[in-house]
C-alpha cells in the first residue's frame, strides 16, 4: 500500500520570509493537496543565534494570508509534535550517538584556533576548497585519530566537543531528483559536516532528517540552494538505515531579480522599489539596531489570489495558454513535472497585472467595500449609500490596479473641479461650446430620462438644436464636469453625479471659464 503524501515548509524565524520562501511553500501545499496529503509546517529554529523575535509569527501570518493551509505545525499541533526543533531538542542526540555507534560519525575536540590552523595550511598549499574532510581528518584532534582511552577521558572531563559525518573517501552518491533528474556527486567534494554542535543542538543537516523520517515526509521539495546538501541527506538516510523510506527530492530552480543578473534578495525590494515579502515586517537594522520596516504585497494594495497565481507561474506552467487559476484549478493543475530547471525572472509588471485581473474581476459589491474602506483611508467620509458606491466602484474598476486606487478615481465625484484640464480646453473651449453647454446644464434638471442613454440624448438633442457635433463638444464636457481631459465614460459619470450636480458644475465651469476668456 503506498504511503500518504506528507510534505513540509521548514522556515528559520530569521527574518521576514522571502517571496522566494512562499514560492517553495506553495508547490509543497499544491502538491500535497493534488495527491490528496497532508502539508506540515516546521519551524528549524536550532540556530539560536540568527532568531528573530516575531519571525514565526509573521511566517504563520504570511501563510494564513496566502491561503496556504497547514495541516500540522505548531499552530495545528498534529501526531508528530513539536514542529518546532528547539522543543525537540532532545531526541537528536540519540541518532547522533547511533551514527557514532555504528561508525559513519566521530567526535572531533579541535578548537577554532586549531581549525583556521587547518584552513591556513590548506590555503597556502593552493588547495582551491579547505575543508574538513576524508584526508584532512587524519590530521586533527578527534576520535578517529586520538587513542580510545583519551577520547573517553575528553568525554567525561566535559571538553567541547562537536560530532561530524564521517564521509567516505570514493564513493559517488547519487539521487533521482524530480525536478532535475539524475544527480551523482563524489564523495571527495563532501566533507566532513558537523552533526551536533558543542551547544548541544544539531545542525541544520541532523536535525532536518531525524525530523523528516519521524514526520513521515514522502516529498522534499526546497529552493535550489540547498541541492549540493542533498547528496549528504542521502548518506544519512543510508547510515541511519532510513534509505527504503527516504524522500523524493526536488530543488526548485531560483529566483532572478528582474534583470535576471542575479539571486531576487531580501533587500533588492526596497532598493527596485516593490516588495519582495508577503506581508510588512517590523524589525530591527542588524548592525546599528535601528528599527526598520520592510514593505509588504498585502499592505501594499495586492491581493493574495493575484499574489499566489503570480507566484505559482515564477518556475512553473500548465502546459496552456491559461494564466489565471483560482487556488483550486492550480491544484488540479500543479504537476513537478513541469516544474522548470531554469531560473525564474521576477516580473513585477506582470504581478501588477495579475492583481488588476483579480480586482476588476471581483463584483461591483466586494469592490464597494473596497472603496469605502479606502476613501476613508484618504480623509474623504462621505455619506456612500450601498447603491451608489456599486455604481461607482463598477465604472471606476476598469483603471484601478489595487483597492486604493479606487479612492482615488472616485474622487471625482465627492470633490468639484478646481481647476481645468487647460490643453483640452484651449483646443475644444469656445464661445459656441459654452452655450451649447450653458443650455445642457439648464435643461439637464427637470429631464425626465437622467439614465447615461437618456442624458446622452437629451445632450445630442441640445447640440442639434444648436448645430453643433457631439465630437466638438464631449472633451470640453468631460473637462467642465471633472476638470479633467480623460476618465471612466461621461454618460455614466453624469449619471452617478445626478442632474442637479452635474448641471451646477457645468454652469460653473462656463462661468469661469468665460471670466477667464474675457
């Protein structure tokens, strides 16, 4: 009987997690939830001194916002708690000492001094990459070369100590990776890793596994920057004996910034002016401890379905000319298989683009909400009645990217024009529009049809009456009712704006506009 598909996101609370990060924990939960598994939240925290304070939070956050959802994690519990490795702690150092016991670790007593030592040598012998490793172990102080009798003395006597892998010398390891293929790595270029550090708390490599098997994770899939720890996964997999149960690895290609000259990084956002993180992040500047805030999608007018579709498509396609899903299609989509090798470049045009599809296509009665929210936001707390904001937030939609925008398009129609489009009206403003459009405005209050067909034909009828072409007068109409040259359509705004509004605005428009000529 095959397994459940189990798969994790296993973020450090070092900081705000990179949009790179969310990218890896959608294709987990897409993945999971198309084979009908489970997806798990871990949060490797063994690195006690790169902690964030808020960090985990703002992860959980993050992904809660993104509708990412989690089935066990340290929110969730779940049969494997803790998902938190720090509260784990103390189950690591059993599979450490079983690496030991059966010859694949050993402890190693060389201090940092005799360590750079080790380094130096290597340097100055133009060895390209110093390592500790299957030669250079020979040469230092831990229990492969020390008498039996004097590590055991080290041992109870307390000397710090840390325990490394015991790599072999010739062997090629090797993994079928479902993203890339076969990966086969000589032993020579591993060395010798660190297991359990002198605090007592595993590595990063230790504890991953331990954790993965005891979770029954079935798929690994992570950023490409953990590929050359993976052929060293695969030696501890098979030095613990957990080889027929190891996950099936993929490593998801990079992120690019959008010149696509290198690595999409944490402060690339700020510096190219867009966010690189899901939500804003309070934190602390690491070298002068000054506060800092770095901006967020959410806070910065995105939506999470426009923001998730945007980032399932940075590495992936469904093999269509389709480009927008809902949560649900990109589950019944998402396949690894089609999961690119090649670096993905970030687009933040595109993103915009995909949170305009996202707003315009929501209904006019979500967007009223938006409008209101916003024009409150922007000190403008008019009295909107449900009706007219829908008609508003409707005609409006078509030229807003995100929620704010809507403010500021509907402006229009709580704040009178001060002032005129001035190109428009040098070219289109004369005394025969003005009176033509004095006589709209007169008759445009006590007109039985104020529906945008009905204005229009009551303005075509004025504009008949006076031999003018309604070509020769809509732009100086638009600006006489906006003070603007362009805009959502007039008929429309006339009629949100009301006959009596609409009239007063033009008359005073002809009123100054006349003071002005003369």
């Amino acid at each position: 009987m095959e397994r459940e598909v189990r798969v994790r996101f296993a973020p450090s609370p070092t900081g705000p997690l990179h949009i790179g990060g969310v990218r890896t924990a959608l294709y987990n939960y897409l993945l999971a939830r198309k084979l009908g598994g489970k997806m798990l939240l871990r949060i490797e925290d063994t690195d006690q001194n790169r902690f964030v304070p808020g960090a985990e939070q703002y992860i959980m956050d993050s992904l809660r916002w993104c509708g990412i959802v989690i089935d066990e994690g340290p929110e969730q519990g779940g049969p494997h708690a803790p998902y938190r490795q720090s509260e784990r702690k103390p189950m690591y150092m059993q599979y450490a000492q079983q690496l030991i016991d059966s010859g694949a670790a050993y402890y190693a007593f060389d201090t940092p001094e005799e360590l750079d030592a080790m380094r130096a040598r290597l340097t100055a012998a133009k060895v390209p990459n110093p390592q500790y490793n299957s030669i250079t172990r020979t040469q230092m102080r831990n229990s492969l070369t020390l008498p039996e009798e004097e590590v055991k003395q080290l041992l109870e006597s307390g000397a710090p100590y840390v325990i490394r892998l015991k790599v072999p010398r010739k062997e090629e390891v090797r993994f079928n990776d479902l993203i890339r293929g076969w990966v086969v790595v000589h032993s020579s270029s591993i060395d010798d890793k660190v297991l359990m550090k002198s605090d007592g708390m595993p590595t990063y490599h230790l504890a991953n596994i331990v954790d993965d098997h005891l979770m029954e994770i079935t798929h690994v899939i992570r950023g490409e920057e953990w590929l050359p720890s993976a052929p060293l996964h695969v030696l501890l997999y098979r030095y613990l004996g957990w080889e027929d149960t190891m996950p099936q690895f993929a490593h998801l290609p990079l992120l690019l910034k959008p010149d696509g000259t290198g690595k999409l990084s944490k402060r690339d956002g700020d510096k190219l002016g867009f966010p690189v993180f899901p939500l804003e992040f309070h934190g602390k500047d690491s070298e002068t401890g000054e506060p800092t805030v770095s901006s967020g999608y959410r806070e910065s007018g995105y939506l999470p379905e426009a923001f998730i579709n945007f980032l399932a498509f940075l590495g992936w396609n469904p093999g269509t000319t389709q480009e927008i899903f809902s949560m649900p299609e990109l589950i019944e989509a998402f396949s690894i298989e089609r999961v690119s090798k090649s670096p993905a470049r970030f687009d933040q045009n595109k993103v915009r683009w995909y949170n305009e599809q996202y707003l315009r296509a929501k209904p006019d009665s979500e967007l009223a909400q938006y409008l209101t929210d916003a024009l409150q936001q922007q000190g403008i707390s008019a009295e909107l009645p449900a009706e007219k904001a829908e008609q508003i937030a409707g005609l409006v939609k078509e030229r807003a990217t995100f929620p704010a925008d809507l403010a500021r398009e509907a402006r229009l129609f709580f704040e009178r024009p001060t002032s005129y489009d001035e190109q428009i009206i040098s070219k289109k403003w004369n005394a025969q529009v003005a009176d033509a459009l004095a006589t709209f405005a007169q008759e445009l209050p006590t007109a039985a049809d104020t529906t945008p067909d009905g204005i229009k034909a009551l303005l075509t009828q004025v504009l008949e009456s006076k031999g003018i072409k309604i070509g020769q007068v809509l732009q100086a109409l638009r600006v006489a009712v906006t003070g603007a040259g362009a805009g959502p359509d007039l008929m429309h705004i006339m009629h949100i704006l009301g006959p009596q509004e609409t009239a007063e605005r033009i008359q005073a428009a002809v009123s100054a506009l006349t003071r002005q000529a003369s």
